[in-house]
C-alpha cells in the first residue's frame, strides 16, 4: 500500500458538488492499492500514518503525530498512486489493484484510524472526485508499507 500524507490546515472532498467529507486541521491521505497488498498492510498503514510526527509542537517544531494534536483525518482512494510513467508519455495502471481489492482495504485502513481514535472523513471510492486542501507548511510525506 501507498500513501501520500499531507498536513493540512483545512481539506474537504465533493462528489457531483455535494460535500462528502471535510476536516479542519489535520491529515490529507490519499491512498492507492497494490495486487500484493491484504489487511496486514492496512493495519500497517494506519499505525504509521497515525504516529507519523509531522504536526506542530508548541514551539513549531513537527514533533507530534495527528494523534496527540486534532486527530482528524480525511482518507481519499487514490490509484493512480500507482502510475508507471517509465515509458512513453501514457501512464500505466497495471499496478494498481483492481476495485474489489482496493475499495476493501481502503476501508480497512479507515477503520484502523477509527479504531485508534482518528476523527476520519472519506471520499467516495471509484467516484470522480473534487479534493481541496490547504497544505500546511507545505508538508508532503509519501508513505510505502
């Protein structure tokens, strides 16, 4: 599995023009799905990107996980996180996992950072979708498990 954690001041996702998730500060995660990946890699995705030390400490220093700080963060399935741009100008997706493995595990994901006390909004999976975010810092951290 693969993420792509931002730091966010605010990030909010729109299907059709309809609000479907929104947080304030927090964690901005987009999340792609490989064809070897099962649930152990979710559960190991959520434990890192729940104890990632990107937020601001009292002195702005980043030294505090999501989890000590607002807990809040907004889960984007993102597949394309998985391009192979090696030939040509066309990218790949072969290496993206199928939808009936992916929507799964990105669930999983979502209900291990529940389960650890995140605040969590979602996307919708396989919809077109309208993400906006306020890059905090800006800070841009691509996490693989």
């Amino acid at each position: 599995m693969r993420a792509l954690v931002q730091r966010v001041s605010r990030a909010s996702v729109r299907v059709g023009g309809e609000l479907v998730g929104e947080i304030g500060p927090g964690l901005c995660v987009l999340v792609g799905v490989t064809h070897d990946d099962g649930p152990a890699e979710a559960v190991k995705l959520a434990d890192r990107i729940w104890g990632l030390r990107i937020m601001a400490d009292d002195e702005g220093v980043m030294n505090l996980p999501v989890s000590a700080t607002t807990g809040a963060v907004l889960v984007v399935s993102q597949f394309t996180l998985y391009a192979d741009t090696s030939r040509g100008r066309r990218p790949s997706w072969v290496a993206a996992a199928r939808p009936e493995q992916a929507e799964p595990l990105v669930d999983a994901v979502v209900g291990e950072l529940r389960d650890r006390g995140a605040l969590v909004e979602t996307g919708r999976f396989g919809a077109d979708m309208a993400v906006e975010l306020v890059n905090d810092g800006p800070v841009t951290i691509m996490l693989d498990v």
